[in-house]
C-alpha cells in the first residue's frame, strides 16, 4: 500500500487522539466520512496502525521516577545480545529499550516507585549474570518536554 499525503494526515491526527470520531476526522483531513472510515480501516489492516491506548497521568496515581540508564555488555556476540534482551523485556519497569551505535550498547528507560526500586532492579540484573558490563544511572527531575506524537507531516511529505 502507497500512503498518500491525506493517509499520513489521518495516521497524524490518530496519533494526537485516538477518540475521535470519523466524522470530526473526517474534516481535520478534508473528506467525507465515508472514504475517510475506509482509509482508516485499511491503514489498520495494513499494519500501519498498531493499537490505540490511553495516556495516563501518572503525577495523579501518585510518585514515580524516571530513569534513563546506559549499559555496556562485556560480550558482542548475538547470543549475549539475546540473552540480556529475553532478561529485560520481562521487566514491566521497562518503558523502552533501545540498542545505541557508540559508547554502550543499550539505552533503557525505566519508570519506578522510587530509587530503592530501580536499584534492587539494577542489583537484581547484575546478580543474574547475564552479561551487563557497566551501566550509568540518570535520573530525570524534570520532563519539560513529551510528546506522545511523531511529526508525521514533516517526516513524511507526501
């Protein structure tokens, strides 16, 4: 399927909000409810929409913290990446995890109750041997920016 300038618009404006109707969609990307609702039916069966989930407002459940934590394994081979993978996507603690071209090898967010959490996380991983080298530990005070959206009409002018 080729995406057209109006599909990266729909896939845009759902990214921003997930509830909204067809109708208001619809008019944010300048068609008629009908063809509209079909193109978002397609984009979904073909693949290009993955779900729809709720942003919550964690500040409102109560204390949180964030961590963002670079980690070196000792070994490069695939099966040490495999093997520190299958241990960390386990963790529900972990928001994301990214493999890094340059001083480390992963970049891992974590969102916890608190410092003792991360840290018995942390010593928890280490004693586990499953290959983490080193790792450096940044805890964020404050986000100033988030977006919860990609700019999808820049990235892909159609």
């Amino acid at each position: 399927m080729k995406l057209d300038r109006i599909d990266i618009k729909i896939l845009y404006e759902l990214q921003k909000n997930g509830r909204i109707t067809n109708v208001e969609l619809a008019e944010l990307v300048h068609l008629s409810p009908s063809p509209c609702l079909m193109r978002v039916k397609k984009l979904q069966s073909e693949g290009y929409i993955d779900g729809y989930s709720a942003l919550i407002n964690t500040a409102k459940l109560g204390q949180t913290i964030t961590v963002f934590t670079e980690v070196t394994l000792k070994n490069h081979r695939q099966i040490d990446f495999a093997r520190f993978l299958s241990t960390v996507e386990k963790i529900d603690s972990v928001i994301e995890c990214h493999l890094i071209s340059g001083g480390y090898d992963y970049l891992i967010k974590f969102v916890t109750s608190g410092i003792a959490e991360y840290q018995e996380i942390m010593e928890r991983l280490i004693d586990m041997d499953i290959g983490i080298d080193r790792y450096f530990s940044y805890v964020v005070l404050k986000s100033p920016i988030v977006r919860s959206h990609l700019p999808l009409t820049s990235l892909f002018p159609v």
